[in-house]
C-alpha cells in the first residue's frame, strides 16, 4: 500500500482545466520525481496534497485511509511538508527566529536558547548554516535549507519540493541532491518537481509524467530512457480533458429510468452525490417537462424517479410563476414551504411563524447569496436578479441532497452569476447532487463534470473525449449521431 496516493484529482481554474485525472502514489523512503512541461499541472497537484487547493473530484490516501487536507497546516499535521520555491519565512528575522516561527513556546525563549535550538536542529539535518544571520540576506540556497529545516522538525515525513534546484548553483545542486538522499534513507518520502532529467537521474527512484493534467507513466527511473520521458511529457496530440469520473463509488442520488411524459420520450439519468451534471439544449426540447416531473408537480406517463438522497430542492427556471409568491415578503417566501412541517424547517412552532426565525432566513440569505433588499415588504419589490437570488437561498436552505437548477442565472449581473455558479460548485464539493439545466452554454461547460444535451425529449450524454461546444452544439440540433439512444 502506498504511503500516500492522490487518485484521479480533478482540478479547474475557470475554464482552463489544470489537472485532469492525475494520480500519484508515493512510497515510503523513496525520491519520486515529478516531471511535465510547463502547465502540465505539477504545482497545481503538490498544491492539492499541501492543502493549498482542493480538488473538484478524486481522493487523497494517507496509509490507505482516505482524508481531505483542509489546509496547509492541516497537511503538517498530516505530516504532509511542502517547500516552495520562494523564501516564504520573515527575511528580517535570524535563521534561529525564523526556525522557531510558528513553534508554540518559542515566543518566551531567550535569544541564546533560540540559537541552541537552531543548532540542534541544523544538526539534526546535517545542515550548517549560521544561526544568527539574517535570513533574508542569505543566498537563496540557505534560505532553502530554512524552509527543509522548518518542514522536517515540524513533522513532515512526506516533504515536497517544487523546483528547488532552479534557483541553485551547481555545487549547491549538489548538495541538495545529496541531503534528499539521506532523507529518503531515513524513511522518508520525497517529491521532486525537476525539469532536469540528469537530476532525477541520479537520485529518483521512481519518475511520474503529467501532461495536460493527467498522469500518463509511472515508472522506475532504473528503466526508463530520456527519451522515452521525453515522449510521455510531450506525446501526441491528447484528447480534450476527460470527466472526472462521475465520482464512481458515491452513493447514487438521483436515478431517472425510462421517464416519459408529454416532451420526454425517455430520459435515462443517473446522479451520484458530489456531481455536477450539466443538461444543455435548446429551450423546448423538454426543459418545461423535465423540471415539473422532478418537482413534482406533473406525473410522468411511465419511468421511475429515485431520490436516492433526499431533499430534492429545485431552482426554477420560471421564478415569477413558479417560483415565489410575489405577494408574499422575500423571508415569507424562504420559510414558506416549511408551513407544511414537511421539510423539518425550524420557522414554525406550532404552526405558528417565529419571527425571529424568519429574520434569521432573511438574514442568511443576504449572508450567503447576496440577495439585496431581502428585508422589503413583498418579493414584487425585488429586482428580477435579487428574485432569482432568493430562490436559490430558498433551495439551499433545505439543505438538498440532489439540487435542481434550471438557468440559475439567467437574468444575473456578473458579479451575482459568479457568486451563484460558485456557490453551486460549493454545493457539490459538500456532497450534493447538482442537475444544472441551462440554455447557457458556457454556463454547461465551466460547471458540468457530465455534459448532456436534451433533443427532442431525450438525454444525449457528450461523450467524455468530445466535449466542445462545437459537439454540443452539433447534438443541440440532433447532430448525425444524435439519434443513437445511450443512456446518460
Ligand atoms: N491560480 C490559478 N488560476 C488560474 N489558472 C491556474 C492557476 N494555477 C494554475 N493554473 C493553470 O493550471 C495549469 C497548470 O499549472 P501548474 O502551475 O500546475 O503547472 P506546472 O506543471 O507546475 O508548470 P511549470 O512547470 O511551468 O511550473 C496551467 O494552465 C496554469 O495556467
Ligand atoms: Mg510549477
């Protein structure tokens, strides 16, 4: 079993996808060399295991069990260190101040007592380096061995360095190599990102090429030939990034088999927790009959609909009709559908409203949401983006295992589009089950892990390797072969 392995993380910046389905495992007391061209996403993914970034899917092990790192200091705790390739301690303190930084007690030592301290440490490491200078006017290489220094003694058993070497000597090169050797022999594992092949060379153990975001080989270094590394790093053209797997092996959220009715002529779905699935196509081609089926409110003809993990909450896509009661206050509309008792909400005792309640949703939604105006007399008096805004506050207060949202933000400025996008994603990384339906087709693409498009009353799944909006776009028309029944 691997000390540490990252599986099939996913990660994307906007539009631009950094890591595409990368997976790493690291044994114990090896040197395992990192290597990819320029944006292949090496960074991106140590960022993911120090805690810096999560990932949008894919999991991290720890001796087999999986974890999530919160935080960088969470990853020390972890015994996870990563050393940057900038100084990132306090270069107008000592090289003893700044191995203390951060050391609870360290604060009420003495000048002298820091130095011992330093000393020891340093020792420990095989490293000399003068206590009392100054950090910031060491050469960098010193300044490198701080930050080893500063991971190793607070705990790190698994130390990451990107790119170290690039701001070395070569004498100094030499020296570093020679350190990381000596650690992997005491146990340790290393991560080495280097773009020098002689370097991982000489002290890798094993090598993992990335390219565009994907492990393409892991191998011994002993076997493998410059050039074969050179092939892996830059290959021939790769298919556009893949899906992240539909984060196979969670719990099953929503299920739809065979669902008919009047503008569905057989949907096939299935949703696991934690995904975003993402309907494109043009309004008509089932949109209407699709969301009324999922709400509730029209039974289809024949198929089943399993909710796998309730609450289903549904944004929707008519917010005026649909949606709110206009005459209703924008709080008498977040609480509204807890009047029933149905949805365990806490704003009614004995079916009476509490006031204090009802503040309290109005509060949280201009909190999470930003909708402005929430405290106003009557939903009428909201602005058509802030009505929109507190539909989805409305949803996300019962807090959905599976969300539905139909254009979710149509009619949003931009700042408000991106809060709400995001807060879909947030949604996900927390365990929902997202179904976007948007006529919005950068809106399908920056969020959908699946992409589908209805036509015609039908799911017709974009295949992983053709997701463009040019093979959307074909499918939005019944493309030449959009008419193949696969389910989604
Ligand atoms: N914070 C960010 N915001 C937007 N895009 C980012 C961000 N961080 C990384 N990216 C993008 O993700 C991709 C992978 O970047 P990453 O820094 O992981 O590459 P790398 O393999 O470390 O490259 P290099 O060898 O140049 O250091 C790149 O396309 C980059 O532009
Ligand atoms: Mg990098």
């Amino acid at each position: 079993m691997p000390a540490v392995a990252l599986r099939d993380v996913y990660r994307r910046f906007g539009s631009s996808v950094a890591l595409a389905g990368a997976t790493l495992e690291l044994e114990r007391g090896e040197v395992h060399a990192l290597l990819g061209e320029n944006g292949a996403g090496k960074t991106t993914l140590v960022r993911v295991l120090y805690g810096m970034l999560q990932p949008d899917a894919g999991a991290i092990e720890l001796d087999g069990e999986r974890v999530r790192v919160r935080s960088p200091r969470h990853a020390l705790a972890l015994g996870i260190g990563l050393v940057h390739q900038h100084f990132m301690g306090v270069p107008a303190l000592s090289v003893a101040e700044n191995l203390a930084l951060g050391e609870p007690g360290a604060p009420w030592l003495g000048r002298d007592a820091l130095r011992r301290r330093a000393r020891e440490m340093l020792a420990r490491h095989g490293l000399e380096l003068d206590p009392d200078a100054t950090a910031g006017e060491l050469p960098v290489a010193q300044q490198q061995r701080i930050e080893i220094v500063r991971a190793l003694e607070r705990g790190a058993r698994v130390l990451v360095l990107d790119e170290p070497s690039a701001v070395l000597a070569p004498p100094e090169v030499e020296a570093l190599l020679e350190m990381l050797a000596r650690l992997r022999d005491a146990g340790h594992t290393v991560v080495l990102i280097s773009h020098k092949l002689e370097e991982i060379a000489r002290v890798a153990d094993r090598v993992t090429v990335l390219r565009a975001g994907r492990s393409v080989a892991s191998r011994p270094v002993a076997g493998v030939t410059a050039a074969e590394l050179g092939a892996w790093m830059v290959g021939d053209a790769l298919p556009p990034p893949g899906e992240p797997p539909g984060a196979a092996g969670e719990a099953v959220a929503l299920e739809l088999r065979g669902l008919r009715a009047p503008g569905l002529a057989g949907v096939d779905l299935r949703l696991r927790a934690g995904e975003i699935v993402a309907i494109a196509g043009i309004d008509g081609n089932g949109q209407g009959p699709l969301e009324r089926v999922l709400a509730g409110v029209e039974l289809p003809e024949s198929g089943e609909i399993e909710i796998g993990r309730p609450p289903l909450a549904l944004v929707p896509g008519d917010r005026q009709r649909v949606g709110l009661v206009l005459d209703l206050s924008p709080g008498e509309n977040l609480v509204l559908a807890e009047a029933s008792g149905q949805r365990g909400g806490t704003a009614f005792r004995h079916g009476l409203l509490r006031p204090d309640a009802l503040r309290a949703a109005v509060d949280e939604a201009t909190r999470r949401v930003g909708v402005r105006g929430a405290g106003a007399p009557s939903a009428r008096a909201l602005s058509g983006g802030n009505q929109q805004k507190l539909c989805i506050a409305r949803a996300l207060r019962a807090e959905p295992g599976v969300l539905v949202a139909v254009n979710p933000t149509r009619g949003l400025d931009v700042t408000a589009t991106a809060a709400v996008r995001e807060e879909l994603r947030a949604q996900a990384r927390a365990g929902t089950a997202v179904l976007l339906i948007s006529t919005e087709l950068d809106e399908v693409l920056e969020l959908g892990d699946r992409v589908c498009v209805l036509f015609r009353g039908r799911l017709l799944p974009v295949e992983a390797g053709r997701r463009s909006r040019a093979r959307i776009g074909e499918l939005m028309l019944g493309g030449a072969d959009a008419g193949a029944e696969t389910p989604a």
